[in-house]
C-alpha cells in the first residue's frame, strides 16, 4: 500500500509541474511527444517500467493521456486506457491547479507488482506532496474499475467518483470517495480530511456488501459472510511515511486491531478480529455487522 501511495504522489507533483510547463495553448505534436516521454520516464523504477501511449487534446485545458501501462518483469500488472484532464490554466496565476474534470475511463488492476528487490529508504515525513500550488479536483471519477482475483482473492468491476483538495501543509488532503460494485450488489463511501502541519485526522467510511464481498476477502473474514462497515474517528494520526516498522500492541489490541460482530448461520454469536495496517493507528473502534447466511 505505501508503495501505491508514494506512486500517486510523484505523479501528482510530476503532472502539476510538466502540465505547468507545457501547457499552452498552441502547443505542438512534438511537445505532446516530449511531455509522454517524460512521464514515462519519471514514472518508471528499478522494478516497474511505465510506458504511455500519447498525450491528444488541448494541453492548456482539455487533455488526455492514453495507453498507460505499468509492468515489472513479470509482465503488465496495471492498464489504463485514458485519463482525461479539464482545467482552468488560468488559476495557475491564483497559485491553484485546478481541475473540473478528471476522468479515467478503464482502468485494470490485474495484480499485485513484484516488489523491490531492497525496499526504498524512506525518512520521516508527510505521505502528501507539498506542490507548488494548491489542486483542487472539483469532479474525478473512474468509469471503470476491473480487479484481478490475484489482487484481493476475488474478481470485481466497480465505478469510482469523487472530489478532492490538496492544499499546504496547514490544509492537507480533503477527500470525498464514493464506489459501488458494477458486477454485484456492494457500496461504499469515504470522507477523509488530513492536515499534515497538525497531524490531524478525520475519517468516516461505510460500506455494505452481500457474501463473498471486496471486504470480507481482504481482510479474509472467516466463510465471507455479508459485511456492513461502519468507521467514524477524528485525532492525531501516523498517517505519515514511517522511518521504521511500527509494531502493534498485541495485548490490549489498541492501534492494533479492529472488531466485527454478528451472527453466523445457525445463530451463534461470531466475533472477527481485523488487523490494523501496519504504520496506521486507529481513531476509533470500527463497527463490521456480519450479516446472516441465506
């Protein structure tokens, strides 16, 4: 997971900074060449090549890159077909990057990518980028996300939208998440806002699913019964990138683990213990209800 996130951050600082750069109105087929080649080559790492097919559109207010792959030796492990990007040039002047539109259209996750060889090092500090401007992505969504079976045990398709702001260090993340399942029942939501100058967390997530969902295979709940999650916390948080392993309070579970309660088939009481992620520290108790059987 952290090798995800630190991903999408030098993106984020990547597209700002190039799309700043080149982004004029008039700019030619030769600077959409250079900007595609130059993202590819930012992007790519020791164990992961990215290759971007082209960048198309108007590069000062509506573009699009197509084609993105992401491989390791193995072979391709993510594929997008097309990001589209409208945006307002001309808040760049205001110090915002911002975005009216940003929508993926395919997006496959077909695995999980090898990892490095020697994990990256990595000092202390916030997971968020400190861009040159404030990004405000007033609309984003994803038309279309297919999950491979290797990824999370089972296969899903769902649809992806939301809104998002990153500003300074004093504002941080605000980010409103919502997803529903295209190839069966299940819903989910988040609202998230991280301030990294306070350390300061607020995250409310719920989420519904029938037997045999997303959560009760990643967290391999025992028969995958239906799960309804329901999380609600505000604090300080370790939502940072962590300059050593952190190790759970295993005794008193706090920081460690959250708890799911319910009823199996047969009307027994049945209590699951979900491991926190690792680095993570909870803000409050997270409720799973584990639906009956039918």
């Amino acid at each position: 997971m952290m090798r995800h996130l630190l991903f999408i951050r030098r993106l984020l600082v990547l597209i700002v900074a190039l799309i700043a750069l080149v982004g004029h109105a008039r700019a030619t087929e030769a600077d959409k060449g250079v900007l595609a080649d130059l993202l590819s080559r930012a992007l790519s790492s020791e164990t992961t090549s990215v290759s971007i097919g082209a960048v198309d559109g108007v590069l000062s207010s509506d573009a699009s890159i197509s084609d993105i792959v992401l491989s390791d030796r193995n072979g391709t492990w993510l594929k997008i077909d097309k990001v589209r990007l409208i945006w307002n040039r001309m808040a760049l002047f205001s110090g915002r990057l911002e975005v009216d539109q940003l929508t993926i259209g395919h997006l496959q996750f077909l695995r999980r990518p090898l990892a490095p060889a020697t994990p990256p090092a990595t000092g202390p500090g916030s997971i968020l980028p400190e861009l040159p401007v404030k990004v405000i992505v007033k609309q984003f969504g994803v038309e279309e996300l297919s999950l491979g079976e290797p990824v999370i045990g089972v296969a899903a398709r769902l649809q992806i939208d939301g809104k998002a702001t990153l500003g300074p260090p004093s504002e941080g993340l605000d980010l409103t998440l919502t997803s529903k399942r295209l190839d069966a029942p299940g819903e989910f939501k988040a609202v998230m806002t991280y301030a990294p100058a306070t350390d300061k967390l607020t995250l409310a997530v719920n989420s519904e699913e029938p037997a045999g969902g997303i959560f009760a295979h990643l967290v391999n709940l025992p028969g995958l019964p239906p799960a309804k999650l329901a999380f609600n916390g505000a604090g300080r948080s370790t939502i940072s990138t962590p300059s050593s392993t952190s190790r759970p309070d295993q005794t008193s579970g706090r920081g460690a683990t959250s708890s799911s309660r319910g009823r199996a088939r047969g009307g027994s009481s049945r209590s699951t213990s979900v491991p926190a992620s690792k680095g993570w520290r909870p803000l409050s108790s997270a409720r799973s209800s584990l639906g009956r059987r039918r």
